[in-house]
C-alpha cells in the first residue's frame, strides 16, 4: 500500500527566481523621490534644473552611472555587503508587496508575502540562496585589516579555482566536498524582516502587535509582532554559526555548519584522503576560522494596559543575533517583529519537564516606541510652532500648560516639571569632579491635589520612564539586586528603578511611606548620581544619571497648621537638601478656586477630554518630547554679571531662612545646595529659549519657582475675599520682593527694579493700567514709595524690619 502524497504548498523554485528578480530590479519610490530632490538646482550653482545625463544617448559619466545603481536599493545593499561595509541586509514586507501588486502576474499566485510570514523561518534559507545568486563582485581586494575570514575564503576560493584549471577544467571531476565552504560560512551577513506596516484593513489585523498572552500555537512558525516593555537584556555572547576544525594527518580543514541548540564536536578527519589510508586523524579546533554571530535574550513584560483583571503580567523570551542585539535596554517600550519558534528543554530539565517545550521569538525587526532624546528627529510642523511661540514670548507659560492639561491649576509646579525635563547642564571639572544637571523635585501635599497624575504624565512624557512607590520599592528593587544569570548560570547584577531609568525620570509615589533603610539607598544617587554596590563578591559602581520626582503626603496624612513646617514634612534632612524644589500643595478653600476645578473636572468627565486653551490647542506628549529634545542640545553658560547677581540672591535667601527660623516658618534649610538648585533651573529656562547664555531674568524666574514652593504655607495670612487686580499685583510684587527677583544692588535695603517688576507683572497677563492703579493704590496706604524719580519700589515695613535685622547682626 503506497503512502499519501500530499502536495507542495508551494513552488520553492519559482518563489526563489522572484526573490532574485525582486532584489535585482525592485526600485524604491522614495528613493527616486530623494534623488529627484536631490538632482534639483535649489542652490542656483547650475543652469539646468534637473539632471537629464541619464535620458541622454551618450555614455554617462561616473556620477550619472552611480545615481542610476542607487535607485536599485537592494542591489546598492548587497554591494555594501560585498565590499564588507554592511554586515545586515533587511528585505521590508512593504517593498516585497509592492513588487508582487507591480511585477508578478495574477496567474502565477506565488503570494510572496503570505508564504514568508506563513513559514518565516524556512524562507531566510530561501532568500539567502537568492542573495548568493544575486551577490555582486567585491569592488576592492580584501586587506590585513579586514576579518580573519574574509582573508581565508579569499584564499580557498582561489585554491580551488587553482584545482580546478589543473585538472583542465573538466566539468565531471569534482571539488572534494571538505573544501568546499558551507553557505553559512560565506554569507557574511545577517538577513532579517521587517513587518508590513499595519492598516485598519481586516485582512491585515493580523500584522498588529499581539500582547504577549495574545500569542497562541497558532502562531508557531509565524513572523508576528509582540509588543512589551524589556525587563531584562543579558549580556552579549558569542553565538557559533560554524565549526572550523584542522587535520594533524593530511592538514585538511573541515568546516561543520551548527543549526541547533546542541551540536557534538567532531573527533576524527572525514577527509577521503584520511579513508583510504584509514589514518583516522584527530580534528583540532580552529577557533580563528570559526563564525560567531553576536547573541543576546531579552525578557519583556506585558504592559499593564494588556493584563486582564486579577491576572499578573506574561513574559515572553527574545533571542538577538547580529546587528539586532544591544539595540533593547531594560525599560524600553518596544514592538519586535520576529519568528515564535519552539525550543526543547535540554539536559535535567528535559527529564523534569518530560513532553513540554519552551517558547521563544526569533527577533527580526526592533521598533522602539519612546526615542531617546538623541534621536528624536524634529518634525517640520513642530519647527514652524517652536519659531511662532518664540516670536510671541508665549514659549513658557504654552509648554507649562501643555504638561497634563487634564489636570486643573498647578501652573507653578507644570513650570517646574517642564523645566525637570529639560534639566540643567551637567559638567564634569578637569580632576573628575562631575556636577550634575539634572533636577530633582519633591510634591508635598495634602491627598487629591493630582501629585500621583502628574507622577504618571511625567512618566508618559519623558523617553526613560520609571514609575515606582514608595510601599512597593525595597533597597535592591531602587537600586540593583544579585541573581544568577539563567543562560550562563553565573552571578550578576540585576538593575533596579534608578538604573532602568538611566538618563530619564524615575517618579516615586508615596515616598514618604518608605523605610528609612530603603530610602537611605537614594542619597547617593542624588547628588553623585551613582550606585556603589559591593555585595556576592561583585564591586563596581553603576551610573544613575536619573532626575528624582518625588511625592509626599504630610505627616498624619493631612498638612497640620498648627505644627511648624519641618514636623509636617517629616523627612530626614541630609534627604530634603537634595532636593532643588521642594513643593508644599495644600488643599485650602476658596470659594472661586474650588468652583473653577469643579467646572474643569465635570468638563473632563463629560467630554473625555480637557478643556480648550483659549490661546489654541495644547501641545501632545509627543511634541512636548521634541521640544526637550531640542532644548536640551544647548548648553548654556553663566556671564559675570548674572552671577554677581546670583550671588546677591543666595545672601538674601539665607538672611531670609534666618528669620524664618526664628519665627517658626523654616520650611527648608538654606545650603549651597540651593544655590546650584537655582542655578540648575536657570540653566533650564536659558536651554527653554535655546539661548546661549543665562540671563538675569532666568535667575528672577527660578527664584519666584523657589519661593512660590512654599506660598502655601502663607496662604492663611495672604488669603482674602478680594480678588481685584491690584490686590492680585500686590501679591505678585510680596513674592518678588521675598524671593529677592527684581532686587536692585545685593537686595539688602528691599529696593526693587520697577521696570523690571513692570515687566514682570505685564508678562502675567495685566495691561498697564491696572499696574499702575495698583502702585498708586498701595502707595496711598504707605505699604511701598516709588524713589529714584520712579525708577525703584520700596517696601516701608520691610525696610524697616531689615534694618532692624541688620542692627541685630551687629
């Protein structure tokens, strides 16, 4: 009884002849386009204003010639690959798609696409073999700086080329089968697939990314695409591809290609010339003439918008090979492209795990959802909308409202969070004393005044986020932990939140609910920005170049009026001077302040969505996350005179902490920590105007951030039923007069620059009238007097106490 014969799935043979006709000949539009923009006279150096050489019947020069090559795309690759300046070749699903609407006929129905996302796994091999057939001849001789193996297939092919005409080129004799190379010896490449973009189209639903639960056997064999969050990326190993091996009898080298897992070595020479003297030669390794592909494993981790209710997030296992390892770090949001293949257990665990397999993904293409700063390319809308803004000096107070617009008020503290964002500039002294830039903030506040949705949106906002409380956060969890390493079952250091969040955010809610042991593991990476670890006989020093945003609740859970400020705080305070701002939010009454955030509230709730702004419509993440990313490739530095006046400022905010101190309302001690505090946010609103340089107003600003941190804590004094302008600018004009912005000389004798408070004040948005009512207004109640023939503002009472101050001094 003969056996069923099931028929081919596919024709193999004609497939892999449209491979080769699609590598050879495919021309990519954009290409074209960019070489038509490119071949434009937009800089008038030529009268022509389009390069006709190719339409030409005349020969073309070099440079004609090379444009034409170019807009082969493949066949421009494969020469990088043959002259050994690329080492990965990537065939897009996109490209093969068109080629198959444009090239092929509907009748042959060879479904090129369909097939190779069907059985990916079996058609690299296929487009491999079409590559070798399509690859063309180096154009230069291979040096002694090139590969090892470059060289040594340089010379055995010639060897054999050289047998081959000694044997007078008779196409029956044969090159003995130990010298001839196996194909994964001479492709020196790695082949990969990038995923068709994904359309709302039901037929391609298929292409989308799959969370991690979503991947079921149905998948196996299949190019799909899962999306995760890393947790965890292994070192890079060397992969074997090849074995090389030599003879010690008859020096013959044999070459054993290793597709699996497991492979064994090989002992004795297979050579025919070892068979007829039954030699039986022993094979040494040659290690110099072996393949390696560089080999990573990656973890991801389910988002948590994938986990169902009551269930824990999945992981899924990634293998990298070649140029697709260290393109993951731990905390990277991606979709990865690649084959869902089984993997046997191997050795005890395959005694233990008796029939069952495990599961991984063959990485093909990396998508990374949040890009580094580094490589956030500027859109041209973006740019034309930065250089509007700029012109109408808007530029600050647009992007603070930008940061989480759902969220009522807090205008203050969204200045502040923007300006973490951007951060200041970090240096290192010429000894290898580092300064840092970034800017560390802590929300201080009563429960529900948005401290944990702002934690969140700053989380979304920057490309390295790592969200974390306080309750759920040990010492190791912050910092690094020791485990054994699976694959090669040796100790090593598993990163914690402030390493995943290298050169990003980590936001830590409820940080007052930490232990003191866990919270003492902060204090380096505050301030030297690194982590000492010394633990299982591993001592190194890992970089935490992290921006802290911290929130807090008070003592007993609300704000205490009747206790000081530092007992309401309730933090240790070698941590609070690490701190550059340190916000106090309470959660007073008003009766229009409360009627404006239940308006915006049920807005939000019956709309989905935030209100308006009256000036246009805010700025998504996205483009907040571009407009960082250009402030922050400015580096500004700090004139003489601004930091003369800098130095006026820190002496009066410690003149200032003094009498706090001695009337109760110390809310923070004043250390030279605070200094650079100020001079980090000034350094931010210098890189906010992608200005140069700070200027003096840059330092009024972070001085007002500093001061209106703690305007809370005066609220019950300055609170009152009258909510007119002037009132409103005499508030304003107080909090410059405390912070020492605007403050003529070194600020002692409370003198205040009124043009520049005039200017101040207008930029709040109140028209000159009503500032000057408001002057006249205090000036009859004898509150402040205009000298210097109406040049400077003096405060009558705190001159007066100042002077007493100062006689106290002496």
């Amino acid at each position: 009884m003969a056996l069923l014969t099931a028929p081919q799935l596919a024709n193999y043979t004609a497939q892999e002849d449209a491979f080769v006709d699609f590598l050879k000949h495919f021309k990519s539009s954009s290409e074209e386009t960019a070489e038509q923009l490119e071949g434009l006279n937009l800089n008038g150096d030529d009268s022509d204003e389009y390069d006709m050489l190719e339409d030409s019947d005349d020969p073309a020069p070099n440079g004609a010639r090379r444009n034409q090559h170019n807009k082969l795309k493949y066949m421009q690759m494969l020469q990088d690959v043959s002259d050994r300046t690329r080492d990965e070749l990537v065939i897009d699903l996109n490209d093969l798609e068109a080629y198959e609407k444009s090239a092929l006929d509907d009748e042959q129905n060879l479904r090129l696409v369909e097939s190779i996302e069907r059985n990916a796994h079996h058609y690299i091999e296929i487009l491999s073999r079409a590559v070798d057939k399509c690859l063309p001849p180096p154009t230069r001789d291979p040096t002694f700086k090139d590969d090892v193996l470059d060289i040594i297939m340089t010379q055995r092919s010639k060897r054999n080329e050289r047998i081959q005409e000694m044997q007078g080129g008779d196409e029956f004799s044969q090159i003995p089968p130990e010298l001839i190379f196996p194909a994964a010896l001479t492709r020196r490449y790695t082949l990969n697939f990038k995923p068709r973009i994904p359309t709302g189209s039901s037929n391609q639903r298929s292409t989308k990314a799959l969370a991690v639960r979503n991947v079921r056997g149905e998948h196996l064999g299949h190019l799909i695409t899962v999306r995760g969050i890393a947790t965890r990326v292994s070192d890079v190993k060397p992969s074997i591809q090849v074995n090389a091996y030599s003879c010690d009898r008859c020096g013959c080298e044999i070459f054993q290609p290793v597709a699996t897992k497991q492979f064994t070595p090989l002992v004795e020479c297979p050579s025919e010339e070892c068979k007829k003297n039954n030699t039986k030669g022993q094979l040494f390794l040659s290690t110099r003439a072996s393949k390696f592909l560089p080999f990573q494993e990656v973890k991801i981790q389910e988002m948590a918008d994938q986990v169902p209710v009551g269930h824990i997030p999945r992981q899924l296992t990634i293998h990298c090979h070649g140029a697709l390892v260290r393109q993951i770090n731990p905390g990277d949001v991606i979709d990865v492209a690649g084959i869902f293949l089984p993997t046997p257990y191997t050795g005890f665990k395959a005694i233990r795990a008796g029939l069952l397999t495990d599961t991984y993904l063959e990485a093909q293409h990396v998508t990374q959802h949040k890009k580094a700063y580094d490589d956030i390319v500027l859109a041209q809308s973006t740019l034309r909308r930065m250089n509007e803004l700029e012109r109408n000096g808007q530029l600050y107070e647009y992007l603070a409202r930008s940061i989480a617009p759902e969220i009522f008020g807090h205008i203050d503290v969204k200045k502040a969070l923007l300006l973490q964002l951007i951060g200041g500039v970090t240096k290192e002294v010429g000894d290898g004393m580092r300064i840092r830039g970034d800017i560390n903030i802590c929300l201080m506040g009563d429960p529900g005044v948005a401290k944990s949705q702002l934690l969140k949106y700053i989380t979304k906002v920057a490309p390295r986020g790592v969200y974390t409380t306080g309750r759920g956060s040990s010492g190791v969890g912050l910092t690094a932990a020791v485990m054994r390493d699976p694959v090669t079952d040796e100790m090593v250091l598993e990163g914690g939140a402030l390493v995943l969040a290298d050169n990003g955010m980590c936001c830590i809610d409820e940080f007052d609910k930490m232990d003191d042991g866990d919270r003492t593991a902060i204090h380096e990476v505050m301030e030297q920005q690194t982590i000492s670890i010394s633990k299982a006989g591993i001592t190194t020093t890992l970089n935490a170049r992290t921006s802290i945003l911290a929130a807090a609740n008070p003592l007993y859970g609300r704000y205490n009026p009747h206790i000081s400020p530092v007992e309401n705080i309730n933090l240790p305070a070698a941590l609070l001077s690490r701190f550059d701002v340190l916000f106090l939010i309470l959660d007073t009454p008003t009766k229009d302040s409360d009627e404006e955030l239940a308006r915006h509230v049920t807005y939000v709730h019956m709309h989905n969505a935030h209100p308006e702004a009256p000036e246009g419509a805010y700025l998504s993440p996205a483009e907040v996350r571009q407009w960082v990313a250009r402030a922050r490739s400015y580096r500004p530095t700090v004139p003489k005179e601004v930091s003369e006046y800098m130095v006026g400022a820190y002496v009066r905010m410690r003149q200032q902490q003094k009498r706090d101190e001695n009337t109760k309302k110390a809310f923070t001690h004043t250390s030279p920590r605070t200094l650079l505090g100020v001079l980090r946010l000034s350094q931010a609103l210098a890189r906010l105007r992608f200005a140069d340089e700070v200027i003096i107003e840059d330092i009024d600003e972070a001085l007002r951030l500093v001061e209106v941190s703690k305007a809370s804590l005066y609220a019950d004094d300055s609170r009152r039923d009258d909510h007119t302008p002037s009132s409103k600018i005499y508030h304003l004009i107080k909090t410059m007069e405390a912070s020492g912005a605007a403050a003529v000389g070194d600020g002692t004798r409370g003198e205040l620059d009124l043009r520049r408070v005039r200017e101040r004040v207008l930029a709040k948005g109140f028209t000159a009238d009503q500032f000057e009512q408001a002057i006249d207004e205090y000036s009859m109640l004898d509150v402040w007097q205009t000298t210097g023939e109406g040049t400077r503002l003096i405060f009558i009472e705190a001159g007066n106490d100042d002077q007493d101050m100062d006689d106290e001094d002496f």
